[in-house]
C-alpha cells in the first residue's frame, strides 16, 4: 500500500555511514545533561541495530517521559516528554529532524535541560522529533508513520537526508551543551 521509497534502494543506502557501535558504559559516560547517578539509572533498550542508525535514540522503559539521544562522538542528551493529558500539547506534526509528516501523536515535543548549572537553573531548549525516536528508520524507509498515506516526495538522496538531519540534530546537542 505504500508507494516504493525509491530513495533506501541502491548505491545512495550503500553509501550511508552507520554509527560505530557504543558500549553501555561509553553510552552512560557520554550523557551531558545529567547527574551520573541519574545515567546510572536510565534503562537501555535490549539492543541497538547499530547498521541502520544515524544516532541512538529512545524512552527508558523504566522511565517513559525520558528520553535519550546519542550522536556520534559519542555525546548523549537526555529528555523530557510532555505527559499525555492534552493532545492539544502537539501543534507540528513534522519531525524537525527527518522531516517525516506524522499524524499528531507521531511528533512529540521534546525538552532537554541544559547542561551544567544553567540546566540545574531550570533553563531548557525544545524541539520537535519523532516520538520513537526512530528518525533513522524513517529515513531509509525502514519504518513507516502510522496513518500517513501520502509520502513526501523528496530529491535528496539518502544520504544527503542524512547529512541534513544529523545538522539539525547535532544543533540540537550543541545548544544543549553550550
Ligand atoms: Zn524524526
């Protein structure tokens, strides 16, 4: 029912760099924006299919409104979710970082505190991503929003799309770092 993503065939995925695989504790270590005793507790997934991803990225199942985001570095950040009581809470329903169209509980926006004492002072910057996280998933067409049934087309080739999220994302953790 989908149309093909012409975009994840070919040499263009080939030449996509995945991320260099992370150990747990070199992923604990790279977290910016918490105390190592809250990085001591987030809970990782199972395993990470490190050959399709641009950056690491989920919820601590043991902590669903926290996320986390591991770019390569590797530097991590650590976020917050809205809780779920308003679904007014979304307004855009684009990815600001692989610019997938999702219907409104597909986006979520994202708070991470700064890192540092400005952090401790409650100062925080926000952005709009993917609620799972799977940004890189939805770039190779490895994944699909739920409800969508019309595809974006787009001229870029894989792996310009993920050279453009990875700025956007990599914005991101430079505001959260500065
Ligand atoms: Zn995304």
């Amino acid at each position: 029912m989908w149309p093909v993503n012409r975009l994840t065939g070919g040499g263009a995925a080939a030449s996509v760099t995945a991320m260099e695989p992370l150990t747990e504790a070199q992923i604990r270590a790279s977290l910016i924006n918490c105390s190592k005793g809250e990085a001591s507790r987030i809970k990782m997934p199972p395993a990470f299919a490190w050959e399709d991803l641009d950056f690491l990225g989920w919820s601590d199942p043991g902590a669903p409104l926290r996320a986390v985001i591991v770019v390569p570095g590797p530097v991590g950040i650590v976020l917050r979710k809205p809780e779920r009581k308003r679904t007014s809470v979304v307004r855009s329903s684009m990815c600001r970082v692989c610019l997938t169209q999702h219907t409104s509980d597909g986006v979520t926006l994202f708070v991470a505190p700064l890192a540092g004492p400005a952090g401790r002072n409650g100062n925080s910057v926000g952005e709009y991503l993917c609620t799972d996280l799977a940004c890189s998933l939805y770039l190779r067409g490895k994944k699909q929003p739920r409800g969508r049934l019309v595809r974006q087309e787009e001229s870029l080739t894989l792996s310009e799309r993920v050279d453009r999220a990875m700025t956007t994302l990599n914005g991101l953790v430079k505001r959260v770092a500065a």
